[in-house]
C-alpha cells in the first residue's frame, strides 16, 4: 500500500479533509486543526531527522544527553525545519521505544520568542502511548523536543 493511499484510508477512516506528505512526515488536516504526528525513539524524533532512525539506545535520560554531546550539532543541521502558516495545530506525539516517561515542549524560538509566543508543554507520555498538544501557531519562529528523553531543538518557523 502506498503512502498516498494509506492517507487516503486515514483520510476515509476519520473523516479528515487533507493530507499531505507521505511516509513518515504526513501531515493531515482535521476539524479545522492541522495534525502533526511524532514518533518518540531514545534521544530523537524521527520525523525531524528526515525519518532517520539512529538506533540510539537509552535506559535513563543521561544517556540521550551524552549522545546529543556527541552528535545532536551535526543531526540539526540535517534535520527537518518545519515550515507553517499560522493557525491551529495539534502535535500527536508517540512514545515508541523509548523505557521511560517522556513529554514534548513547544515555545519560542528565543527569550523574547518564550516570553511572547504561544507555547506547549507536558509530560505522563508512557511507552506505546501517545498524546495530543494543541496549540494555535502564530508567525514567528519556534523550537520543540522533548527534556525527559533529551532530544536536540527542532526548529519549527510559522510565517502567514
């Protein structure tokens, strides 16, 4: 089944109006909130990094750090920004692999960006388990990853 078509029966299925992308950086639209979906693995997300699985091992958080040390500068600069026009979203964030508790924060891209934009952040997102955040976006530019399981700042730019 292609990826297209695997939308289209997502699309079907849940009563969604679009999709876009394919693979693991699909993108669809629903009820007026444009859902993006994550997948969780140790120290990463997969959809940022291209849909590249490092096969990172991590039993506890200190781990992600001294990998995201060693090699989360090289992985930005390769990794996906993500580009927006403003308005409502909901990130749908999975745990898939990953021993322990994990979480997802969302917030401006500087100090001014943290103090000004909107923002989103929790935890309590178990192994196999997966949570929604919803945030309307406006223009500016925004970072997200996860601090329980460290992942480097994925850059998100929103611009109308």
């Amino acid at each position: 089944m292609t990826a297209r078509s695997v939308c289209r029966s997502a699309l079907a299925t849940a009563g969604l109006v679009a999709c876009f992308g394919s693979g693991p950086n699909q993108v669809m639209a629903a009820e007026g909130a444009t859902i993006i979906e994550l997948s969780q693995i140790p120290c990463q997300f997969v959809q940022s990094e291209n849909g590249i699985d490092h096969g990172f091992k991590s039993a506890k958080k200190a781990d992600c750090e001294s990998i995201n040390e060693r090699t989360g500068e090289e992985r930005l600069t390769k990794s996906k920004v993500l580009k927006l026009k403003p308005g409502k979203y909901v990130f749908r964030v999975t745990n898939m692999n990953v021993p322990y508790e994990l979480g997802f924060w969302l917030r401006g891209a500087s100090l001014i960006g943290r103090a000004t934009l909107p923002s989103v952040s929790g935890g309590g997102l178990v192994t196999g388990h997966t949570q929604d955040y919803e945030i309307e976006l406006v223009d500016g530019e925004y970072l997200y990853s996860c601090p329980l399981n460290p992942t480097p700042d994925y850059k998100i730019v929103v611009e109308g």
